[in-house]
DNA sequence: GCTATGATCATA
DNA sequence: ATGATCATAGCA
C-alpha cells in the first residue's frame, strides 16, 4: 500500500456530452484513469475495451438495433449494461454520435472508496459498485453512475491488446489499460 | 416455442 | 477444464 500513494481524491471535472460524442476507440483510451462514481462507492478506471458497431462481429450492436442494443445506438455517455453468462452485469459506456453504434466495456477499476469487492473484471466491478440492470439505458451526465476527471495531471502509460473472452473478432488491439496497474483483470 | 450462445468467474 | 445459470437472438 505505501508504494501506491496516490492524492487524496482530486476529483476533477464531470465528463460532458462532448466527451462521448467521439469515436470509440477515442472515449475507450480516455476514459482510462477517469473516476466512476455510483452512490457512495468510487473507483478509478484502468481497463476498458472498444466495441464498435456494424463490422465488429464481437459487438451486440453488430447486427443493428434489437430491444437490447437500442441504447449503444443512442446518445453518447449512457450506460449501457446487460447481463452475461446468466450471472453478471457487465457496464459499458456509449460512444459516437447519436445514431452511430459504440460503446466502452469497462473492465477494471482500482478502488478508490467506499468499494469492499474486488474490482478486477467486468463482471467483479459492476458487483463491487452495485451496478445492476436497473442503471441500463441511464445517462452518466446526470444519472445514478458519474464519471469524473482526476485532476492529477499525470501521464497514462497506456497499453493495448485484444480483447478478452470473445470467438469474433478476436484478433482486433481493442482492449487498452493502464501499463503495470495491479487493478487491471487476470 | 425452441435452442444455441455467450463482452464471466470461481473452483479444481 | 468445467460448471453455474439465464437473457437474447435467430429460426421454425
């Protein structure tokens, strides 16, 4: 613990529409280091993968808009979170402009307060915030789950690779986290 | 209606 | 490597 001292809490500004509204690989790579907030529970991201939209056969949203998929088709910075293998939630973040498909998969957060879980996968985070169907299809600009700058201007050494636990499209460098951050999955 | 398939995780 | 467990999508 003393190797990892870090400033308090700096949190820093709320991210705005504009921040979503770019590509998805863009708001993938920014959104690392970024805080996410839900009630009193708060960590810091340091993984996230990109899922595009028509192309990206690993995407729900390939196959164009169905009941679920309808919010990765809608406006940027919604949460978008579904349930996988019958028992966890998974909580992504929608990118591009209204109408295009894209959406950030958030894989890890490093606990920053008020977390008692491990925050090392997608499926680990979303239980150690309390994140369930419920905050599906809610806007991250003024919904139940915030997400804020730390305003700590230090520089990310980001690290890419493919992304994990997918068949299709499994060979595209789509998965980004912070280089040596313990927080981040396996 | 029926079935296959997972953007996972814990256990062994 | 395997099992838990169920919503979604595609097809009949």
């Amino acid at each position: 613990m003393p190797q990892m001292k870090r400033t308090p809490l700096a949190c820093g500004a709320a991210l705005e529409r504009p921040f979503f509204a770019r590509p998805t690989v863009t708001v993938a790579r920014a959104l690392l280091g970024k805080l996410i907030v839900h009630g009193n529970r708060a960590g810091r991201i340091v993984e996230t993968e990109a899922y595009l939209g028509i192309g990206d056969g690993a995407a729900h949203s390939a196959r164009g808009v169905t009941p679920r998929t309808r919010v990765i088709f809608g406006p940027p910075g919604f949460a978008y979170v579904y349930m996988v293998y019958g028992m966890h939630y998974c909580l992504n973040v929608v990118a591009e402009q209204e109408g295009q498909a894209g959406c950030v998969l958030i894989r890890a957060v490093e606990p920053i307060s008020g977390i008692a879980l491990p925050c090392n996968g997608p499926g680990k985070l979303t239980r150690a915030l309390g994140i369930t169907m419920k905050q599906n299809a809610t806007d991250t600009t003024v919904g139940p789950i915030r997400l804020f700058t730390e305003d700590n201007g230090e520089v990310l050494r980001i690290r890419t690779s493919p992304r994990v636990g997918i068949t299709k499209s499994s060979d595209l460098p789509l998965r980004f986290f912070i280089e040596g951050n313990p927080f981040v999955s396996r």
